[in-house]
C-alpha cells in the first residue's frame, strides 16, 4: 500500500476504513502525538482512556504481553487498541524480529495495532531492518508519514493552534511566528502558548509577537546576515549580543552565516549560467526549503560574485580561528562582520 500523508489523515473519510495496524513516524515529534491522538479518538471514541485502550513500552517491547493483549476481547466497544511508543526496529535480534512480524500478520479482527515514534528514529534508507518492517506493515495496514513541510500548512497550523486558545492570528503574524521559531511545533507550540497568555486582545499584534516570541538561532543569524548586506553594523552587533546572551555555539552561528552566502553564490552563479531558480532545488538540497532560494535572492543584489567568494574565505578561516586559536570566539566573529560589511557594494 502506498504511504499515507498528514494531509490524507486529516480528511474527513481517511478512517471510514479500519486498519489492523497503524505506523505513524516524522521528524516533528509534535505532529506525530497529535495524529497519534486523532487516531485513537477515530478508532475509540470517547471510550479512548478505557480497558479497550493498552500502552506498551515500545523501547523494552514484551511481545508476550503484545500478544496476550490483541488476544483479549474489547470491553466497551468493538475494537481493542494497542499503542506501542518509539519501537526499536534496529534494536532486536532476529528472533524477535520473527516474532513481531508474525504478530503483525495475524493480527485479530477486534483489535488494532498503533505504532507512533515521537523519539525514535525511523531510518529505512539505511536499515534493513526498518525497510523490512515497514513494508510488512504497509501490506497489512497503514504507514503515516506526520511531517509537514510546506511553508503553508505550518502557518495554517499556527492559525488552527492560536484559535484553540480563542485567539485570532493573520496569515502575515502566523508567517511572523514561523520565521522566529522555525518549523520545529513542538516549540512554536510552546511559544504560542506564552503569546497567546499575554495577548490582551482578540487578534495576535505584530508588536506582542516581537515582545514575546523567542527567536532562533537561525532566526537571529539571518537578521545579522540582513544587517550586514545594508552595511547596518550597529543593528548587527546588537543581534549578535543577543546570540551570544544565550552562550550560542559561536561555530555554529559561522556556519549559518556561512550558509547564508553560499545561498548567495549559488543563486548568482545559477543566475549568470541563465539557470532559473525554480530549478535550483534539482541542483542543490533546497527541497522543502525554497525560502532560503527567496532569502538569497533578495540578499545578494548589493555584493558582487567575488566578493561573496572572498566572505566565504573570510568564514572559513574565522572558523577556523576559533578551532585552534585562543583568541575570543567574540572578537573574531566582531571582526569578521566588519570584513564582511567592508566587502559589500565594492567592486568585484
């Protein structure tokens, strides 16, 4: 069968069909717990924290007591649900294996298996195991993919989120958000609590966004980038007082800034060779992350090619400062962004 999506579960007639097994996986833990959710009021009903409702311990899996409770007939309704959390695929022996795949095949009528990994990673790429598994899976039941990717289904989620809390959000503040936190939901959750705890009024502010959400890293080092390309150094430095506030790995903040120019030359060097930028994803590990394409776009107009090859030298060697040297990660990342501003707009 083929994988099933987060868009796909959250369609009225996904589950109008009952499976004997559900595997939902995705690298954002948050969505993952949310469909887990779904699926378990779906299938139970407000029967879920009932005797119909088993939850196994998927990182010290006793596949006796796995058995024992498909086995048992359900008390409240017509399905028995079993929920096994972060199941290590990778962790069993062979025999285990056999086992586990011998539970899914024959699987009873009245009972439902959920397998949900919030935690543990799901690699089939590179794991036979994994690759096994999930294919026996898919022949008997459902594989549920939980990421969401796409810039617009984060921000409808953000809108979806805020008016849990009887708020109201904009898609331009909902995109605001996302920009500040990133596309981890488990912290946008977070941080949507605390803004919508001091929102006085109906609609979420622009202003109380700014005074309440946290900033990433990232976040933060893209602003610098912004601030250096309009040669803003007071605005720079103020940003980097606030990276290094939170005691930031300073290679780390290099390294974003460094990816920030090589952004930068690749959609110059793409663009000189008439390469369009909707086919730089095909090139170059964009997919799921055209924004950075856009952010590059509009960053490099005010420095040359060359000088955006010698700013990437410039990094390089910063980082490398701060590897072996015992000079101040502080005054070397000061330094460079003086470099880096004295580079842009002069001729390559």
């Amino acid at each position: 069968m083929p994988r099933i999506t987060y868009k796909d579960i959250s369609k009225k007639k996904f589950f109008s069909n009952t499976q004997r097994i559900y595997f939902l996986y995705g690298k954002d833990k948050y969505i993952v717990k949310e469909c887990e959710q779904t699926l378990i009021f779906k299938l139970l009903g407000s029967n879920k924290n009932n005797f119909d409702l088993i939850k196994l311990d998927g990182e010290n899996i006793n596949l006796d007591k796995l058995i024992l409770s498909l086995d048992m007939y359900p008390i409240c309704g017509n399905l028995r649900c079993i929920l096994i959390k972060n199941i290590d695929i990778e962790g069993l022996n062979s025999s285990d294996i056999k086992k586990i795949n011998d539970i899914i095949k024959n699987i009873p009528e009245f009972s439902v298996i959920i397998i949900s990994q919030p935690f543990c990673e799901v690699n089939e790429k590179k794991s036979s195991k994994w690759k096994k598994f999930l294919s026996l899976v898919s022949d008997v039941g459902d594989v549920i993919d939980c990421s969401i990717t796409e810039k617009k289904e984060i921000e409808d989620k953000i809108i979806s989120l805020v008016n849990k809390y009887g708020k109201i959000i904009s898609s331009e503040n909902a995109d605001a958000v996302l920009s500040r936190c990133g596309k981890n939901l488990d912290i946008v959750s977070n941080e949507l609590g605390k803004l919508c705890s001091f929102e006085s009024e109906k609609e979420i502010s622009r202003d109380s966004i700014e005074k309440i959400v946290c900033a990433n890293l990232e976040y933060n080092v893209f602003e610098i980038c912004k601030f250096i390309l309009s040669k803003n150094i007071q605005s720079a430095y103020e940003c980097l007082d606030k990276i290094f506030l939170f005691k930031e790995e300073p290679t780390l903040v290099l390294s974003i800034i460094s990816s920030t120019y090589v952004d930068m030359y690749r959609f110059k060097v793409c663009r000189n060779f008439g390469i369009s930028e909707s086919l730089m994803p095909k090139f170059f590990d964009y997919k799921g992350k055209e924004y950075k394409i856009r952010s590059a776009k509009y960053n490099c107009g005010n420095i040359h090619l060359n000088n955006i090859r010698k700013s990437i030298d410039i990094l390089l060697r910063a980082d490398e400062e701060i590897k072996t040297k015992s000079i101040s990660a502080r005054v070397i990342i000061d330094i460079v962004i003086i470099k880096l501003i004295n580079l842009v707009s002069k001729n390559g």
